[in-house]
C-alpha cells in the first residue's frame, strides 16, 4: 500500500532546511506521495527511515535502460494514467522484427531498411529504436549468425527473443557490451534466463499468458537478481492486451503494486500492413513500453513514429521552434519578409508553402510561446507592438534593403498600428497558409 503525504512527513526530520528544494518537509513529502520526487533529494533521512519509505521513494513503474550510450532506450518510469493529468516522459520504443530463419542477404536488406528508417517532423528527428532477432529456427549457430550480422550491419539497440537458453548465451556473448534486452519466450526456462540475465547485468522480459503469471514472473526475476524487468504477455487478441496494459498500469500506478510496475513490450500479430499499423499504434497509444512491428516500409513505419511523438509531447507546453529569422531558397536583399509565430505546425506549414512557391523570401518568427497566429493574438503575445519589436532588433533590417513586411490574414487588424509604430509598410497576406504560394507569385 502507497504511504500517503502525512505518513511519509512523520518519517522525515522535520528540520524545513530546504536541502530537497522544497520549502518544507511537508511539501517535499507531498511530491515524494505523488511520485515527483525521490528520497535521496533528502540527505538527512535516517537510515530506519529509508527503509520504511523504499516503497514510497521508488517509482511505481521501474525504469528500464536497454543499451548504451547516446542511443540507449529508456522506458517505464511514468507516474500518470492519462497524459493531460501531467505528461508522458519516456516515449515507448519502436522495434522491428528480424527471424533467423531469413537467409543473410534478406537480412542485410531489412537492415539497410530499417537504417533509412529517419525523418524530420517539426523541427524533430523521428526514427525507430532497436532491432529484435528471434531464435525461430532453433539452431544456435544460426541465431548466433544473425545477431552477429544485425550487430555490424547497425548502430539500433538489440532484443534477443528465444526459448533455449544455451543459444541466448551464445547470442549474449556477441553483444553483451551493447546492454540486449534478453527475451525469455519459454516461463519453462525462466531461471535459466534470470541467471544470464543476472550475470550479464542484462534486463530481462519475460512472457507471461495473462496479469498473474506475469506478476509471479516479474517476482521470481525480482527475487533472483534482476532489477531491470519487462513483462511480455502473448496468446492474446488486440483488445485483450490493451485491458491487461491499461490494469497493469493501473495497479501499479493507483495501488503501487509491485509486481507489475515494470513496462512491458508488444508483438504485433497481423501480417497485412493496414492491420499492423492500426495494432502498432494501439499498442503505442496505450501504454505499452515497446512496440515491435515486422512491416518496414516508410509509409507504414512514419505514422507509426508520428503518433509517438505527439503522444509524447508535453501537451502543456507547444511545440516551438526557435524565434529568429529563417531563409527560404537563396535570399536577397530584395526578397519577401513574412512573419509569424514560433508555433512550430504554423512555421513549417508557412515553410513548405513558400518553398512551393519558388519565390526566396524571409520568414521571421515571433516569439508567442509557441502559439499559432489566431491563438497568440487573443492572449496578446503577438501584436503590433511585438512584431515591431522583433522587426526592429532581429536584425532583418540589414539583410533587406526594403521596409516591407507580410502578415497573416488572420490579423489584419494590427496592420494600421503596426505601420504607425514600426516604420515599415505592412501588406496583409492571405489567411491561410495554403494561399502563401500563389500570394508570393503575384507580389511586388
């Protein structure tokens, strides 16, 4: 059962000395209740008073680190149901499917796939996670082969999927400095797996039928030495997995149940592409922490990684791009100067429609919080006295040897009074963003 705020406080000392960054210990045992904070931020708990706060200090759902370095993935750790309560920090990994059974050239290929698998979306680089090699054929040394062709062939993170445990160990040997997820598909061989994992330091999924096999499972690890743990559950249909994710979740989250407060990882099932995407994103958008798909192609793969990065943006806080002036095409001193908000949707649909049009132009961007035009305008961050402001001290005025500006339809409105106060001629541009390309053709 969680501690509540009142029973973690009548552990702390009580000293207020706001070495946490709290004001009081009332307030830091307030955050440590809710899972926004850790205990180690307090330095002068006691060490009886440690151990009675471990389960209150530990996030309720363990995060998990899968390989090394820069690339590493790192799941789990999240403290909310739903995403508008606070936000999602650790985005689910996605995965591909890779089978020993294919022959080293069909392996080369979906790898060389998988690599050119990397796209830029409002001003972020999307790309997938980590490849999963699975012991399909039984045979060691084929496993070993593959993983071994996966490991040069890419800098993804790995997952290693089998049953025989002989052939894991063969397979972990190969890559055991790139830190594998170890997938033990057989709870028959489960503590063979939890040795290796164990030993290699490695995080450890096991597979599970349903909720209470995983939450002996996730124990027996627990008990045998692993910390890092993922709970794969199999023999399910779609909207079976989803309510066991959403009540795993749940458990952990509102009753703090051990057990099951680890991420877990999903095999999508479908062969038609259609299907697997609309599974893969289910999988994604409720709760699961990796999602392995077997289709690599663009057109499946990019809306797959689309709808993972809006869930896993801070949905308190808009997407923003920098607020400076960007350059369209080769600019000269003579080119259009359009300006807008740094709402990253509106700089970039602006963006691509002025590429559209062939025309070099200037497209400045103010800074309104990361709000679009109409929305900025209402709660003021983006006026005739902003805009003046920006045009005056961005320093556009020495790139172009004209004072003449174009602003968004929307608001017309501030064109009389940005002219009084800025000195520069305003011209009103169309209101949506889809008439920027014919506009910038037939402007003078």
């Amino acid at each position: 059962m969680a501690l509540s705020g009142l029973d973690i406080y009548k552990l702390l000392p009580k000293t207020n000395c706001k070495d946490c960054g709290f004001s009081t210990c009332l307030a830091f045992a307030m955050a440590l209740a809710q899972k926004r904070t850790s205990l180690d931020k307090c330095p002068h708990v006691t060490a009886q008073a440690k151990e009675a706060l471990e389960s209150a200090s530990q996030p309720p759902i363990k995060l998990i680190t899968i390989g090394s370095g820069d690339n590493k993935l790192e799941i789990g750790n999240e403290t909310v149901m739903y995403r508008h309560e606070q936000k999602f920090f650790h985005p689910c990994g996605i995965g591909f499917l890779v089978e020993d059974i294919l022959s080293e050239s069909e392996i080369d290929k979906r790898i060389a796939d998988i690599n050119s698998l990397k796209f830029e979306r409002v001003g972020q680089v999307i790309s997938p996670d980590l490849i999963c090699v699975k012991n399909t054929s039984k045979d060691k040394d084929r496993f070993a082969g593959s993983v071994k062709r996966v490991m040069d062939g890419t800098k993804s993170n790995i997952a290693l999927y089998g049953d025989d445990s002989a052939a894991m160990a063969g397979a972990v040997s190969l890559c055991r400095a790139r830190k594998p997820l170890v997938i033990c598909g057989d709870s028959g061989n489960l503590d063979e797996f939890i040795k290796l994992a164990k030993t290699g330091s490695l995080p450890l999924a096991v597979t599970c039928s349903n909720i209470e096999e995983a939450a002996s499972a996730t124990a027996k690890a627990k008990q045998g030495g692993v910390e890092e743990i993922v709970i794969n559950i199999k023999a399910k249909n779609l909207s079976g997995k989803i309510q066991d994710y959403a009540l795993m979740r749940r458990t952990a989250l509102k009753k703090n149940f051990r057990p099951l407060g680890y991420p877990t990882i999903s095999f999508t099932d479908s062969v038609e592409p259609d299907i697997e995407l609309a599974e893969a994103i289910s999988y994604a958008t409720k709760y699961a922490g990796i999602v392995i798909i077997r289709n690599t192609k663009k057109e499946y793969v990019f809306p797959l990684l689309v709808t993972r990065q809006d869930i896993y943006n801070d949905p308190q806080k808009p997407v923003q791009v920098e607020p400076k002036i960007y350059e369209i095409g080769k600019v000269t001193n003579q080119s259009p100067v359009l300006v807008t908000t740094n709402f990253s949707i509106t700089y970039f649909t602006v963006a691509g429609e002025v590429e559209s049009s062939k025309i070099p132009s200037y497209i400045i961007c103010c800074d309104a919080d990361g709000m679009s035009v109409l929305t900025a305008w209402a709660a003021e961050k983006f006026t005739a006295e902003k805009i003046s402001d920006t045009l005056n001290n961005i320093g556009i005025m020495d790139m172009v040897g004209h004072r003449k500006v174009v602003i968004p339809g929307y608001v017309s409105v501030l064109s009389g009074k940005l002219e009084e106060i800025s000195g520069w001629k305003v011209n009103v541009g169309p209101r949506e963003a889809s008439g920027i390309t014919n506009y910038l053709r037939g402007y003078k």
